[in-house]
C-alpha cells in the first residue's frame, strides 16, 4: 500500500503547479501574473515566505513587493518553499470552490 501511495505522490508532486513559476526565465510573465493580485494578497505571500522579518512590507508599493516577491522564487535554495506555496494556494483555491468546505477556511 505504500508503494502505491508514494508512486501517486510521485506523479502529482508538481501538478498543480504553473509551469512558468518554475522556469525561472519567466520573469515578465510572473509579473504580469502579480500585477493582477491585489496589495493584500501579495502581503501574504511575503509573510509565507519569511519576507516580512527582512522589509517593512507594509510600507512597500505594489511593484516593489512583486520585485522582492520575484527575487525570493528565483533563487534555486528557495524552489521547494515556491513549490509548497504554490501548491498549498491551488488547494486552499479548490477548498474555497466547495459550500460546504468554505466555512471552515479562514482565508
């Protein structure tokens, strides 16, 4: 049974996962991904990642937040934090998409 489970994982590890947040020459459409997200949620993401102990975040301006956004993913010791991001959002998206899941989200 756990043959099986680990094979599963192995086939889905990054499946939920943009392609372009992993090519990391991809920095004009990041960009244009972030432009799109609100200054709260670009909040977030820095305060998942850490970035919030080295900048005064809330002080920042949108494009400078997407700016240290980006720089964090880009740098290969960063990848597997990027990837967990990326892919606990997609299912806290999926979990939002549910009536029934939603009260239980605090989000």
């Amino acid at each position: 049974m756990e043959y099986i489970i680990n094979e599963i994982e192995k086939e889905s590890e990054n499946e939920f996962i943009p392609q372009d947040f992993l090519n990391h020459d991809s920095l004009d459409n990041r960009n244009i991904i972030y432009e799109k997200y609100k200054v709260k949620e670009l909040l977030k993401i820095c305060i998942y990642y850490g970035l919030n102990n080295q900048y005064n975040i809330k002080s920042l301006k949108k494009k400078y937040l997407i700016d240290i956004i980006i720089d964090f993913e880009n740098l290969i010791e960063n990848e597997e934090m990027v990837t967990n991001r990326l892919t606990n959002w997609y299912f806290i998206k999926e979990l939002l998409k549910d009536k029934k899941m939603r009260k239980y989200i605090f989000w």
